[in-house]
C-alpha cells in the first residue's frame, strides 16, 4: 500500500467522524429556515448586519419541494464574487451568501449539503472562506472530502470542523473579524 493510499483512507476516516459530530438534523426546512431568519434579524438589530430587515426577507428564500428536497438560499449563486449579486453585507464590509439542501423525505429532515462563502475586504491577504458539505456521492465524497472548506482559493480545500449551517452563520456574523493590526505587518 502506497502513502497515497494511506492519505486517503485517513480522509475517509475524518469524513466519517465529522459527518458523525456534525449537527444535521432538522425538525423541517421551515423550521430551518425560521432559525436562519430569527438570527439574520437579530445581527440586524445588534447592528453586526448592515442588511436591512426588509432586505433579509427578500435574501432568505424557501425553494418548492421537488420529490421532498428543498433549498434554503440567502442570496444569490455567486460564484464569481460579484458585489451586483444579492448578499448579506456585514457591518465590517464583508459579504457572504449561502445554499442550504435539506431532505424532507427522513425524519427528522436532515441537511444533505450547503456551500456558505464569505468575502472579505479588497485588502485582506485571504479574499474568502467558504465551507462546503457536497451531496452524497459527490466526488468530493468519494476522496473523502465531502465536508470541507476553501480558504481563499477554489483549489485548495481541506477538512472542515464539524459545524451546523446555524453555527457557520454565526461565525459569519459575528466572527471572523478583521484583526486592526494583523501578525504580517
């Protein structure tokens, strides 16, 4: 057995253990998407979210169920990082929007993927995080990376901690700041 071989058992095994600790499960997607909604307002109130209450209603969107499948999407597929598409803007000038998949058909509905990326400023080193959980039987499953995330590069992907779509949204809101005085300067 080559290294490469090792490596890549070792990725499925870390696979199998984050997606194990990894909050999935939802009473519904309704249900899902009245928590993103309560704290999407609530970082609106505290003033962390420059996003206006009536912009949030109209970013945070419930597909139709398709076959018990259903999209959770605050704001719009952007994956070329345009300021013209739809997004939260947080009150530091960051931007971010996220997908959520959640499959109604089990009970309790379980979220099966999501892709939330956050941008940071025109000057910061890193110009986004994004962390993704690909559907089953996506590629990225099969190498043992279906949770994973891409700090500031679509090419470079690793292990992602095992956290909730409501927990990355926190993150997002209130985290991740931008240090005054970085390490590098």
């Amino acid at each position: 057995m080559s290294s490469k071989d090792d490596w890549e058992q070792i990725c499925h095994k870390v696979q199998e253990r984050l997606l194990k600790t990894t909050p999935l499960t939802e009473e519904s997607a309704k249900d899902l998407w009245t928590k993103l909604l309560k704290s999407l307002t609530a970082a609106c109130d505290d003033k962390f979210l420059k996003t206006e209450h009536h912009e949030i209603r109209g970013l945070l969107k419930m597909t139709k169920e398709n076959k018990g499948i259903i999209e959770i999407t605050g704001g719009g597929k952007n994956q070329k990082r345009l300021r013209e598409i739809p997004h939260f803007k947080r009150f530091d000038g960051c931007w971010f929007d996220f997908a959520i998949t959640v499959d109604q058909t089990i009970k309790p509905a379980k979220v099966i993927a999501f892709d939330f990326e956050i941008r940071f400023s025109e000057d910061n080193p890193t110009k986004f995080l994004r962390f993704d959980l690909n559907p089953p039987e996506h590629n990225n499953d099969n190498n043992g990376k279906r949770f994973h995330l891409h700090p500031g590069n679509d090419d470079f992907m690793i292990h992602a901690s095992p956290m909730s779509p409501l927990e990355i949204l926190h993150l997002f809101l209130y985290d991740l700041k931008m240090p005054e005085h970085p390490r590098g300067s």
